[in-house]
C-alpha cells in the first residue's frame, strides 16, 4: 500500500463504519452517530490534536471509490479534524460552540498523510490486528504498570534536569565553580531546572536537545559554557520559581542573558553527545599533540532529531491564507539532509510569501519594493524596539550587511546555479526566520480581532 498526503476536504466517512449500529447516508449523519458514542471523548481527542497534531505513529487508512477517498480506519480521527475545520457539522449548537472553542485555540491540521488501500481486503488484516487486541503478540501489545512507570520517568522535565546535570558535570569536570552551582540545583533546584529545560524555546536558544537518556549540544563546548555557568549560577543563586514558572517570564530571562547565548553563526552541522570525551577542547574539533603524526580520532556523531531535520518544523501558521499555509506545510515535508538546494530555495520563497501576505492583509504600502524591505516592514511592526531575542538573527541576516549569511545568500540560492547552499546554512536560516514567521501570524490574529 502506498502513502500519500490528502486534504481533510477531500476524505469521506465510512457509511457502513463498523462503530455504526446501521449504515449511515451522510456526513452530518455519520458524525452524529460517533458523538452518540460519547462527544466527550471526540472532544478530548479535538483538543489533543489541536496540541499535539496527529499521531504519526497511526496513519489513517483510506480507500479510493471512484472520485471518493473513502475513510477505512481512523474515521474518530478524520470526523474529528472535519468537525474542527467546520464546527456547524455538529448536531447541537452546544457542541458547534466547543469545537469552534477548541480550533481557536491552537492549530488544526488541513492534511494528512494517509496510506491508500486498493480495496477492503487488503486493508482488513490490518485494522483487525490495530482493533481486536495482542492477538498473541503480533496485534498490540500494552505496556504493564512498571513500563509505563520507566517511560513516564525518563520523559518528565525533572528527570531530563537530573540528566542535564550529569552531562554537565563530566563535560565541565575541570570547573570547580560550576560544578558547586550544579549540585546546589541538583539538591534543591532540580524542578526549576526541568521548568526551564522543559521549554522548547529555552531548549532550542541554549542548543541543547534530548535523544532518550543522551543529551546532545548543537554548539561547540566554548560557546556553550557561557549560558551553561549563567543558567546553573541563577538557579543556584538569585532566579527562585516565581521567576520563571510561565512563559512570558522565561522569555524575559532569555533576554536577560542574551550576551551570554551561542550565536547562531557557530551552531554545528549536526548535534553532539555532551560528554567528557571532549574535555579539554570543543565539541565537534580536535586536538593535536606535539609531534605526533597519528590524525586526531572523530568525535562521534548522533542522529539529528527529528524537528531539525525538515525546514521550518516547528512553525505552524493559521492566520495567513490558505494557500500560504498549505504552501508552508508542504516545504516543511522537505529534506534539509536529501534535497539541500530545494530547501535552501524554499527558504526564501517561504519567508516571502508570509511576508508580503501578512502586508496585503494588513494594508502595509511602505518597504513593499524588494524583500529586504518587506521583511523589515514585518519585523519593525512585530519588534519595533528590536528587543525580542528570538528574531535577533532575522534582523542581523536580512537587515545588515554582514556575516557570512546575510539576505544576499538568500538570493543567491535561487539566482546563481554556481552556489551550492551547506545543510548548515539552511538550518541556520530556518532557526533564524522561523520564529519570524510564527510571529507574523500572531500579529495577523491579533489584527483580525
């Protein structure tokens, strides 16, 4: 069976749906029928996908009958989405109201990937085996209490502080500073720690990363211990809970320490375990010794996580157009690693199509004639004061002469063939006018109220 990626639109409800007590005749009638079953439970899962998005671990299955893409499992699902793109599905107007609610209030998934059956049988022994149980270990097989314990523990923020303390302490082993401040947040700070570290923003500016049980760095050990001493130096000292228990006070923190972050310039190709291996020098370069003709051994790599290997990964837009939207989603399909210079091209495209949308939107008439100018319309109207922390490397490429990545780079990745763009640049360029573009978007919903 193939996969392909299919518009919620384009999906059709499965009449004779084994979950149907008789044969529904219509959409309106189909929904109806799963919100007998239980609206709470639809409602549960609308705002887990709302979250969370879909799990990519279960693929809806369809079926193609003639022009319809007929929903084989995972109808819950695909009902789910319909009712949130179009909440007046609902039967009673209570429910229309709180599935309205729940799409309000974060990002509803318009596509998703689907595996296409050619025919019923061909999918039967497969969503029997998803329905009917283990089926003596080749259906699925529920984790016990104690699994369930071991996975919970490694993924809560406090254990994830508790590893970061651990990394720390070997890869800075020789810093007797750091190392006290380490273990006044291991005695007594370690939640803080994890409040911290369970932001992805904190996360993503101090280019740390978790793989399992191993924590990985995007920077080399010089550039990262600045941060590394300020965080564990605050959280031992003077930064108490009240500091940094929401969002908006993390934020304000990571302006706080602005001076003390890795710049985006020295960010590596791919992320590094943060370990003592690399004492003594920075992550991701070697050493050499005095008179020895043996070549320095390589620091050994780790798998990119997920979200940094595709563009834009994390960026989600709701209030742009439709079609700027679906033009994001499908960008953010592509390859950084596989397809290099589609990605660095898409970059710009991506970045200046949101931008000249949000100006028509918005009926911006200045700085529309190239996009240097559209994009510094955009960021002196989301960060007049050019205080925000997160868009300091969209200022610094698109608005100033300098660096080795500035918008000039842009263009010449779609302009001359003799440019051949590294995954490094392009990842750097992601990071970068990512959190542009999520931005925009809210500056779009708050226009629109």
């Amino acid at each position: 069976m193939k996969q392909a990626s299919m518009h919620v639109s384009s999906l059709v409800l499965d009449e004779t749906n084994p979950r149907h007590a008789k044969q529904t005749s219509s959409l309106e009638e189909s929904i109806a029928a799963l919100l007998e079953k239980g609206p709470d439970k639809l409602l549960r899962l609308a705002r887990n996908i709302v979250q969370h998005g879909l799990n990519p671990t279960e693929l809806i299955v369809v079926m193609t009958n003639g022009s319809q893409n007929v929903v084989l499992e995972g109808n819950r699902r695909v009902a789910t989405l319909k009712l949130l793109n179009k909440p007046s599905l609902a039967p009673t107007e209570p429910l229309q109201r709180k599935f309205a609610a729940i799409a309000n209030s974060g990002v509803v998934p318009r596509r998703v990937q689907c595996v296409v059956a050619e025919n019923r049988a061909q999918a039967a022994h497969w969503i029997r085996l998803r329905h009917t149980g283990e089926n003596s270990g080749i259906g699925v097989v529920k984790w016990n209490s104690a699994e369930v314990s071991r996975f919970g523990g490694r993924s809560t923020p406090t254990e994830k502080a508790r590893i970061l303390t651990e990394a720390v302490s070997d890869l800075f082993a020789e810093d007797a500073e750091l190392l006290k401040d380490v273990a006044t947040v291991r005695e007594a700070r370690l939640t803080n720690l994890g409040r911290m570290i369970g932001d992805p923003e904190v996360r993503n500016r101090m280019g740390i990363s978790f793989d399992g049980d191993v924590v990985l760095t995007s920077y080399p050990k010089g550039k990262l211990r600045p941060i590394i001493s300020r965080l564990f130096q605050d959280l031992a000292g003077p930064v108490s809970v009240d500091k940094i228990k929401t969002k908006r006070q993390r934020n304000s923190y990571l302006q706080q320490v602005e001076d003390d972050l890795p710049k985006l310039a020295y960010r590596l190709d791919e992320p590094q375990k943060l370990a003592n291996s690399t004492v003594g020098h920075d992550v991701g370069e070697t050493t050499e010794t005095s008179g020895s003709s043996d070549a320095p051994s390589k620091t050994s790599r780790r798998k990119r996580p997920d979200f940094e290997k595709r563009l834009f990964q994390s960026v989600s837009l709701r209030h742009v157009s439709l079609r700027t939207s679906e033009v994001l989603e499908e960008a953010k399909r592509i390859s950084i690693d596989e397809m290099p210079n589609v990605a660095a091209i898409m970059v710009r495209i991506v970045v200046d199509i949101v931008v000249t949308d949000a100006a028509e939107q918005l009926g911006w008439k200045r700085n529309q004639a190239d996009l240097k100018g559209r994009i510094g319309a955009a960021l002196h109207q989301i960060d007049p004061a050019q205080d925000d922390s997160s868009l300091s490397d969209a200022w610094r490429f698109s608005q100033k002469d300098e660096g080795a990545l500035v918008l000039k780079t842009l263009h010449s990745f779609v302009h001359s063939w003799q440019n051949n763009p590294l995954t490094s640049e392009v990842r750097k360029l992601s990071a970068a006018y990512g959190p542009l573009l999520s931005k925009v978007d809210e500056l779009l919903e708050k226009k629109k109220r």
